[in-house]
C-alpha cells in the first residue's frame, strides 16, 4: 500500500509539472497573429509602447551583444532605417540581455546605430513572442498584425527588402 501512495504521489507531482511546463511555454508568435503589445524603456530612458505606435510599419528586432549574426545585420538594420526615414516607419530593437543595461552602452559607443534600442532584461517581451533565437524580427502592419517573422541574418537594406517596407507604409 505504502509503494502504490509513492508511485501516486510521484505521477501526481511528476504530471503537475509537466502540465505547469507545457502550459505556461510560449507559442511562438507567427504571421497573421496580433503583435502583442509591450513597453520597454529605450537607452535614453524612455518609455516605447507598441500600441502607441499603431498606424505605422514597425520592425521589430530581438537581439543580444554576445551574438555574432546579430551584430552582422545591424549596419544594414541602420541602412534601412535611414532610408525610411520619411516613411510610416519605425524600427525597435529589443536587445534580449539581463545584464543589457550594462553592455548595451559600451556596445553602442563602439557599433552606434540611429535607431531605437529597447532593453527587455526581465525576458517578459522576449516570452510573449516566444523568441528563443537570435536574430529574430517581426514585421507588423500599421493595423498591429504581425505581416512577417523572420529568423536569422537578412540584409535589410537591399533593395527588394527597401521596396517591400515602402510597400507596406503605402497600404
């Protein structure tokens, strides 16, 4: 009796954590999915609401300092955000670290970048929309629909990259 109350008791806990592991795991976010919304603090200290943004094409980038292809696609990152500049445009890029406070400053001052960087050191954005690999954007219509995901390295500056952004700030 004593072995059949053990073996219960361990296939009670060992299901409840299976459970409370499945249920609480993110679903990745994928095209065609609202963009859940967040605020995150930029570098200068302020806030950035992605629903405040709405009616604007927004890009954004989940990324960290340690990662090689991150750092690879940031010049061109910074290439199309100059080149949007007098669009319905905007690119955010969150970078994912729990130390990003620390590193991100000394990491700017050596790569500097116009555009706005986010820091999500507590993961709760990065969680949301169930990155876990770096670089990882998505793309989001000016309705707040995610248009496009996308994982790894792209040159965002050429020009069928260029035409397709302007695209969407036109609809």
């Amino acid at each position: 009796m004593r072995y059949f109350i053990l073996v219960a008791l361990l296939v009670f806990i060992g299901g409840g954590v299976y459970n409370y592991f499945n249920f609480t795991s993110t679903v990745a976010v994928v095209a065609g999915d609202p963009a859940p919304d967040f605020q995150l603090e930029d570098t200068n200290g302020n806030k950035v609401t992605l629903s405040a943004l709405r009616g604007k094409v927004v890009m954004v980038n989940f990324w960290a300092t340690w990662c090689p292809p991150c750092k690879e696609e940031m010049p061109s990152m910074a290439r199309l955000n100059k080149l949007m500049a007098d669009e319905d445009f905007v690119m955010l890029a969150i970078n994912a670290e729990n130390n990003g406070r620390a590193v991100v400053p000394d990491f700017l001052k050596k790569n500097p970048h116009d555009f706005t960087v986010l820091y999500d050191d507590q993961g709760t954005v990065q969680q949301k929309y169930g990155v876990y690999k770096f670089p990882e954007s998505f793309i989001i219509g000016k309705d707040g629909t995610v248009v496009q995901k996308i994982i790894g390295v792209i040159d965002w500056s050429s020009p069928q990259t260029v035409a397709y952004f302007k695209s969407l700030t036109k609809g």
